[in-house]
C-alpha cells in the first residue's frame, strides 16, 4: 500500500474556499451581460398544442428572441435527442420516439418545455411568457408503470419501451417447480428526486473565431460536447463546453437535457450569451428522477436452505421519453448484480420499459444497483421468515464461499475477490448485536416497536475502464494534473492531488487539478458510476512511471551517467556516484533551463482489465411508535469492503451522504402525481428530505479485501451508502413492524403509512 497511497485521512483541499462563499458555480461565473432565458412550460400532463400565440409576448420590450420546436426545426435543429436503447428478448431493439428539445404537437408531462423567452431580465422573461397564448387540448394521461392505457407515442404499442431479459428462463421455472421451499413477494421502489443542492443550470456564449462556449453544472464536459454539436449541426471543434464547480450531481446531471441545446441555439442566433439557471419547483418537475419500479420476485431453495433459483419479473416507468440512459437503468445496470453476494446458479430477469405522461427516470446514485440490491436483500429477510430461519443465518448459507473466486455469475459477471463472512461478522461486532435484545425490551418498556434490519450488498463499477491524464510541469514551479473526470463535490481536488503527491514527492500546494474543460482536456469519461478515483489513480500511476521515465535517462545525459544508476523513490531523484537528490520540480526546472520542453507535458491512456466490486454490510435499527406512526433511525452500522482506500475520511464521508439518501426514499421521499399527471411534490412544502435531527450518528469500520482488477486494490465507493441502506432500514422497519401483524410493508415509511400500515393490520 506504501506504493499507491498513504491510506491518511487528509482534510478536502476545496473546502476552505466552499466555506468562504467562495466557490464558482454556474451562477457565479455567468457574463455579467448575459440575457436571462425562462422556459414556458406545459401545465397538463398529456395534450396536443391547438394554439401558441407569441405576437404580443415578442413584442415586449426587452425580449429578444422567442424559440419554439417550429423555429428549431427551421433553423435544421435535430428535434431527436440521442438515447441507449436495449435489446429486447426477441432480438429487436428498444423503442426510440422522437424526443424534441421543446415540444412539438403534443405535451408529454407536466413541465415539458413548450418555448423558451431571452429577454434582459428573468422578470421581463417570466411576463412574456404570460402573454404567450398557449392553448393545449387535454388527452387522458398513461400514470400506470404497467403495459396498456392511453398512448404516451403513437408509435409505441401498449407503451412497451423495452422487453429485456437475461438469465435462463427454462431452468429458472423448472427449479422453482421442483424446489423444497418457494418465497414470491410484490416489492415497490418508489419514484424519488436527486434534489441536488445546485439547481441544474447553463450559460451559451459565442467566443473567438466563430465558436460558441457552453458551460453547465454537470459530471462531464464530452458526452454534451458531441450531442450539442449533432443536434446544432456544428463541427465539434467549434463548440467548446466547460464545467466549474458542481454542488451535486448524483447521476441527474450526468446526462443531457433539452435546455442545453436550446440555450446555445439561442445564443448563436443572437450572438450574444444567454444564462438559464432552474428554481426549485423547476427542478423537481423536469430533473429526471430516479428509481420508479415494481418487482414480482421469487427464491427457491433446497431443503437446506439453500438458494436454487431466484426469479425476477419488473416493470419499470421510464417517463414520458427515453432519458439519455434510461432504458439501461433497470436492465443492462440492474443485472450487474442480480445475484448479489450469493451463490445462485439458476436465475432469471425480465423487466419492461414503460412510458408513462411524467417527467423522465433515469440514472439516479447507484442506477440499478440500489434497485436489484434492495429487491434481493428483501426477499432474504422476507424468506428467512416465511422459513422461519435467522436472517442472518440464511446469508451465510448462501455466500460466495472465499475460494470460489474469481466467481463468475450467471449474467457474465466476474467477481474478483470477497470474504464476506469475515465483513459480517466484522459488523455483528460493531452493531452490538448481543446488546440487540436488552434495547429491545427497553424499546418494549416504553411502548415502542425496535426493529433491527441487515443488509448485504454488492455493487459493480461502471462507466469507462479507460481514462486519459496529463502531467504538466509550469515555468513558476507548480504541477498540473489533467483529468477527465469531473467531480460534483466529491473531493476531487483532494484527492487526485494528494495522490499524486505520494507518488512524486510534489507538495500538494503546489499541485493544481485541472477539470471540465474541453479545450484543454481532449477527452474524458467523466464522472459516474464511482469509477473516477479508481479510474483516474490508474492513469496517474502510468503518467508519473513516463515521466519518471524521461527524467531519468535526462538527468543520466547530463550527470553522464547509465540510465540504470537514476532511481527514484517516489520523492527524489537518486544518481549513483552522486549526491544530488533532485525532486521533481527540480528537474524539471533544469529541463526547463536546458531547453527540453518534450519533458514538461507528458499525457497517458490507461485502461483497467476489469471492474471492482465493493461489498459490504450495513445494520439498522428503528424504533416506531406505534400510537404515530413516526418512525426514527436510531443506530447504523457499517463495514465495508472498499479494498485499499486512498483517504479513508472522504470515503466515510461518502458513505454518510449515501446513507442518507436511501434512508430519504426509505422513510420520507417520493414524487407524487395525481390521477391528471399533476406533481404534487413540486416544492419542499411538500417534499420532504432528511435533515440533521433526524440522521443518527452513524459507525464506519472497513474490512479490505484489495481488489485484483487494478494495481492499488481499491474498490470504488461513492455509491456503496445509497446501495446498501436502503435494504437495512426497510428490513428493519419492516422487523418493528412484523410485531404488529404488518405483512406486507412497502415504501416510503412516512409516519401516515406507517399509522395506516398499523391500523390495518389491527
């Protein structure tokens, strides 16, 4: 470990300026000149447009320029956006309807953006759309996640976006038929918002010889630096995109939106920068939002208990339109880890697609894998009761035993390492599960229901295993490390740099990380999927093996000396026969001086062979009062599997903020419609998110097992909490309420459902 990273917990570098007010978000760093643009939005979920009038709102002073889809499509805007598509079990491919970046003929869902107004001010823009005469001819709506109802496409029968399946079918159903124990539940996931803590928001700009600069609150400046350019039909090279700093992603911001494109179309006709910037209520309408999916899912098992064969049947509400990712959400991403940590040779998938007339789902921290490991880990404890089997017994029955890896699972996967029975047992320790029983009956004494919930996940890292870097040596002695990822606030900045540090001896301040910014970074795969830090540390590693390389046999030339008396030791440069120790700064300052500029800038690819899989164990434990309904987390307890960690206190810190984002859909959030497509959590009256008073100091403990798929044996982790908890706390609450005849709980555990949940169990 000494090699790649101290493993020293080392305070985030950004912080200070953060804390200081002094961040540049996209709202800081817009021109100052820039005209304020306001999208008209529809206000009915499903409706063809009869009239838009927009003579009188054109005609307003300080208005300059109105867009609608006709004037995109006369300017040969493409009204398709780019979206994955699966491939169904029959062989053919997903449904693909048309996406146009402002509606045309129709709305789809409440807040599809109908025209955008420029004016000179946000409030001259918000009274032109006012006078916009919009008239839309309601249709019923589709809001069932089911096949059938009111046509979202016409194009799309029954509205089946996709029929995906992986597995084997044959077998799976014959194992069932012949199993000694069979277990079928109905599990929901319900529909929740990223609600990151800044809004979605851009500026356009044209620049320099005739190019346009588009800046955005993202997690990667590529992917909408070539969908711009199609959509626009411009050269890529004309359009230049950048990203500053990011107050929070969590997958929403990781794909593109309609704004984008209108908003550097506007730009462009009016040669002038143009600024968009989303409220709240804005936010929680048109952010796609995450999970949304029903499952019917059985486990089979032999008369040991032990796992024959595991079924899963889900429906999945994909919005109105395909999201950029959508489509492989509940599928392709959910099968990574369909069989969890459990040796399972017999399964199957099939999930379909729906459009529904709401906003899109798509990638949402964790993007499938929170969903499968939910599902799984709730059949676990919902069969260790049918059985009447301890829960935590009926794990171990059916871990991956130690020797068996590398595993391949049935859906292709290969597990490198794991020990699963050593993280379980690590957290039994931690969680005090012999004191369980006293805190119980305390519980009891006063009138409380405690329930304790496990949860034993895995996750799959994803996105590119390729990444580029470049080292770049400046003439006033500082080191810049080029990244392609991007971070939203996980410590980037921290992190590359201290990294980099430990392998070159170059003092953190005088390193800069350079991000977001297409000019200067040719390519990158930004960030999701928890791949940048694993990812990127990789490239780095080889970056400073090339640079090491060319100074050594630079500094052999001018010492006259083999290249083989040149070492170094991660600090300094060490010549045989010699005492001169040169750091790195100091040879490239004497590169500099003798004219070898080749060895100031020096960039690597780097691809790793495999993906890592962390693991874990997370432990809740509730405490409900039955006379409310209002249910509190009252101790949580994790131990990981993380492999080698690069700075263990900003990866605790990231397994907090994922925690309580599953507890949040766990226990209080939801996006809800009525029966005419209207949101009815579109503003934090009504949608409600966990706060400090009703988090519970939480315990974090690791028990590494380094991974084989890259050479520093780390796993990543800024998704891990998120996959983890939402299992433990549902297990648990559904323990409190077990007590009470409740039988089949489901999400979200609001203190109503759970008073309901009680009353009708009585």
């Amino acid at each position: 470990m000494e090699k790649f990273g101290k493993a020293q917990s080392f305070t985030r570098l950004e912080d200070v300026r953060f804390l200081k007010g002094e961040g540049r978000y996209i709202d800081d760093v817009a021109p100052e000149n820039a005209y304020f643009g306001y999208f008209l939005r529809s206000q009915v979920a499903h409706g063809t447009i009869a009239e838009l009038g927009l003579d009188d709102a054109r005609d307003l002073d300080g208005v300059h320029l109105i867009l609608t889809a006709d004037d995109l499509e006369a300017a040969g805007v493409a009204l398709d956006m780019w979206s994955l598509r699966m491939t169904n079990v029959d062989g053919t491919k997903g449904a693909a309807p048309k996406r146009p970046p402002l509606a045309k003929g129709k709305v789809r869902f409440v807040g599809e953006a109908v025209a955008f107004i420029v004016a000179d001010s946000i409030d001259v823009a918000k009274d032109a759309a006012e006078m916009i005469e919009l008239d839309i001819d309601e249709l019923d709506p589709h809001l069932e996640i089911a096949p059938g109802g009111p046509l979202v496409h016409d194009d799309v029968p029954d509205n089946l976006a996709y029929d995906f399946g992986i597995g084997d079918r044959d077998a799976t159903e014959t194992a069932i038929a012949d199993a000694a124990h069979v277990v079928t539940c109905e599990v929901a996931d319900t529909r929740v918002a990223a609600v990151s803590m800044e809004p979605r928001g851009a500026f356009a700009e044209p620049i320099e010889n005739g190019r346009m600069h588009f800046a955005f609150s993202g997690q990667g400046v590529w992917g909408p630096k070539g969908q711009i350019a199609k959509a626009l039909g411009m050269d890529e090279d004309d359009l230049k995109v950048t990203t500053p700093d990011v107050g929070g992603g969590f997958g929403m911001k990781g794909q593109m939106y309609p704004e984008y494109i209108v908003l550097v179309h506007a730009a462009r006709v009016l040669n002038h920068p143009v600024r968009w910037i989303a409220d709240r209520s804005e936010s929680l309408l048109t952010d796609n939002a995450g999970r949304a999916l029903t499952h019917t899912a059985t486990l089979a098992f032999d008369t040991d208990f032990r796992i024959t064969a595991y079924k899963v049947e889900s429906l999945s509400d994909l919005g109105a339109y395909n999201g950029q990712f959508g489509q492989g959400i509940q599928a392709q991403l959910f099968s990574r880890v369909l069989t969890g940590v459990y040796d399972i040779q017999t399964a199957w998938l099939n999930t379909k697609g729906i459009y529904t007339n709401t906003v899109q789902v798509d990638a949402y921290r964790g993007a499938g894998r929170p969903e499968a490991i939910y599902l799984l880990e709730t059949m676990m404890d919902r069969a260790a009761r049918a059985l009447g089997i301890d829960p935590w017994d009926i794990r171990r029955r059916n871990f991956i035993a130690p020797d068996a890896f590398p595993y391949d699972t049935i859906v292709g996967e290969t597990y490198d390492v794991g020990e699963f029975n050593k993280v379980l047992s690590r957290v039994a320790d931690e969680a005090d599960l012999q004191g369980y029983a006293k805190r119980h009956e305390d519980s009891e004494k006063a009138g409380k229901l405690r329930g304790i919930g496990l949860c034993y996940y895995i996750e799959s890292i994803l996105g590119s295993p390729e990444e580029d870097a470049t080292l770049e040596f400046t003439e006033d002695g500082r080191a810049l490390l080029y990244v392609g990822t991007q971070s939203n606030g996980q410590g980037h900045e921290t992190v590359y740099a201290k990294f980099l540090s430990d392998q070159t001896g170059i003092p953190v301040d005088r390193i800069e990380i350079v991000q977001g910014d297409s000019d200067r970074i040719a390519r990158g795969g930004g960030t999701g999927g928890s791949r940048s830090v694993t990812v990127q540390n990789n490239v780095t590693l080889q970056t400073v093996a090339k640079v090491v390389e060319g100074f050594s046999a630079f500094l052999a030339e001018v010492e006259e000396v083999a290249v083989e008396d040149v070492s170094f030791d991660d600090e300094v440069f060490r010549i045989k026969g010699s005492n001169l120790t040169p750091t790195m700064l100091d040879a490239a300052a004497l590169a500099k001086a003798k004219g070898r500029d080749d060895l100031l800038r020096t960039t690597e690819t780097a691809k790793l062979p495999a993906r890592s899989f962390p693991n874990g164990a997370h432990v809740a434990e509730v405490e409900v009062d039955p006379e409310t309904g209002v249910t509190r987390l009252d101790r949580y307890t994790v131990t990981d599997d993380f492999g080698n960690m690069i700075n263990p206190l900003l990866v605790e810190g990231q397994v907090h903020g994922g925690v309580v984002q599953g507890m949040g859909q766990l226990m209080m959030e939801q996006l809800v419609t009525d029966e005419d497509g209207q949101v009815l959590t579109a503003s934090f009256m009504d949608y409600a998110m966990p706060r400090a008073d009703n988090t519970p100091f939480m315990k974090f403990t690791t028990e590494p097992v380094p991974s084989t798929a890259n050479v520093m044996g780390m796993k990543g982790c800024g998704e891990a909490g998120t996959v983890g908890s939402m299992a433990a706390i549902g297990n648990a609450i559904t323990d409190a309420l077990w007590q009470r005849g409740v039988r089949d709980p489901q999400m979200p555990y609001t203190p109503l459902r759970v008073w309901q949940m009680l009353r009708d169990a009585e």
